[in-house]
C-alpha cells in the first residue's frame, strides 16, 4: 500500500504516482477529511503510471466520522466505473 498523500490528480511521488491498495483488495479505502461541511459536486480517478486503475468505487460520507453514509441515487447505491 502507498502513502494515502499520493491520492491526488497528477500527484508526483519519488517511486509511486498514485496512491493504491494492495493487490485486488476489496476492503481497502481512501479517506478524505473536508475539515468542515462541503458540496461536493464530483469525483475524478486517475489510473498509476504503472497502468493500475481501479474500476469501481462507491462513495461514503459522513459529519460526525462515526455514522458513515453510502451515497445512493433513486434509492440504489451509486456504483461508479472508472
């Protein structure tokens, strides 16, 4: 597993360009702490200079870090394909 710093577009790091989860590990995510209540309006993914990508990813949230929330559309978890 890489730094989760290098979970950035674009991200320059001396031996990873991205950051990842180990090899085909499902249970593995990336955190993001807003500081405070934000709109967020989209969610880009880029693939390693290696060629590793992820395919799908689902988002959570939550105000208080203790209830976390799935984000669902019509009622249905929203499954993006990168």
């Amino acid at each position: 597993m890489t730094p989760a710093f290098l979970g950035r577009l674009m991200q320059k790091g001396p031996c990873y360009s991205s950051w990842c989860a180990e090899a085909s590990d499902p249970n593995k995510w990336l955190e993001v702490d807003l500081a405070s209540v934000k709109h967020v309006t989209s969610v880009a993914t880029q693939g390693s200079a290696e060629g590793t990508f992820v395919s799908t990813y689902y988002l959570n949230y939550t105000a208080s870090n203790d209830d976390w929330i799935t984000y669902k559309e019509h009622g249905k978890t929203k499954v993006s394909t990168a």
